[in-house]
C-alpha cells in the first residue's frame, strides 16, 4: 500500500500485516524515499512488511531502517543463506513459494530454520501475485513445522473455504488483488468486512 488515508481506512480493520512492495518492476512500487504520511498512517501494532525480489541485501538493510519494517517478505529467488542473513540481523523473516502441481516441496527443508514463516502463493510467469487461485489440497504435501501464509488469488467470496480448510501450520491469510480498486488502493470496506467475518 502507499496511500496514507487508503491506508487509514484498511487499518481501521486491525489486520496484523500490511504490506510494501519496494519491486520497482511492480505496478504496486511504493518507491524508495520514505513518505512520513504513510509511516504515519500504520499504527504500532500492524506490523509493516516491505515486499522485495531479488534485491541487494543492502538495499534491503537500508530499507527496514529507512522505514521501519518488522518484517521482509522475500518474494524471488532469495537463497536460504541470504534469508538467514536477513535474520540474522533481527528482522521477521517471510520467504514466498509459488506452488503449482509440480511444486517440489523438499525445496523447503533448506529454508526450515532460516526463515519465520512461509507463504505460499500461486505460480505465474513474473514475480508477485497472479490473482489466481492454486489448489490448496497440495499443500497436504507441506510436512515442515514452519508456519506459513495462504496466498494467491483470495477473495471476498473464500471465506467459508477459509474456514473450512484446515492444516496445522496454517497461520494467516495473504490478500491483495481481489480487495483492490486499482494498484495499491484497496477497497477498506471490503477489507474490513472480510477480516471481521475471518476472525
């Protein structure tokens, strides 16, 4: 997200994440000068996660300080030393998987104990999102006891499905593109509305 009243609105929600993408390849590029209005908007206990691929782990460092992230989403094709570096330096560690039915999941167990949590999205042509769907009965093939986040494609309308699906690592929810009135810009009402119906 990058607009500080958009931003106001989706926090009156309470998610607990909310997410920058620092990709400037991405529609959704929030840019690289911290805008003091937006840092202002996220109140203390939604955790900021700045979403990058492939980046410098300097540029990286320099971001987390530059504005203030608790956690960064690795979202390329990110080492499991360079997720260890990341936290080393004592940042939240997220590291996203494309997942389709040829997904080899022992890729994974390099990653186990470098990373704090996993998400799991659709696989597509490019980096970041598709707004589709994968099929989450694959992930009856994650065995590890990292926890992870489903993403890909999710919507207003999966909320029974949500509720429904079950696997003990499951720890959050991932929604960007269906809640969206344009790139970067979500539509809070819908967020809101999703989120109290989850919880």
């Amino acid at each position: 997200m990058r607009d500080p009243k958009n931003i106001a609105e989706v926090v009156k929600a309470s998610p607990d994440f909310i997410g920058f993408v620092f990709y400037p390849k991405s529609k959704r590029f929030v840019g690289t000068v911290p805008d003091p209005e937006v840092l202002k908007a996220v109140p203390a206990k939604v955790r900021k996660v700045g979403v990058f691929v492939n980046e410098k782990p300097e540029v990286i460092q320099q971001a987390i300080k530059d504005w203030n992230l608790d956690v960064v989403q690795l979202h390329g094709q990110e080492t499991p030393e360079d997720c260890l570096l990341m936290k080393q330096s004592g940042t939240i560690v997220f590291k996203a998987f494309s997942v389709d039915k040829l997904f080899d999941f022992s890729v994974l167990y390099a990653f186990r104990r470098n990373c704090d949590y996993f998400l799991f999205d659709t696989k597509g042509h490019l980096p970041g999102g598709t707004g589709h769907k994968f099929n989450w009965q694959l992930l009856e093939n994650y065995l590890l006891d990292v926890p992870f986040f489903l993403s890909g494609g999710i919507g207003p309308d999966d909320v029974q499905a949500i509720l429904e699906y079950s696997h003990p690592q499951l720890f959050g929810i991932d929604i960007n593109s269906a809640f969206e009135i344009s790139p970067a810009l979500k539509d809070a009402e819908k967020v809101k509305q999703f989120i109290g119906r989850i919880k």
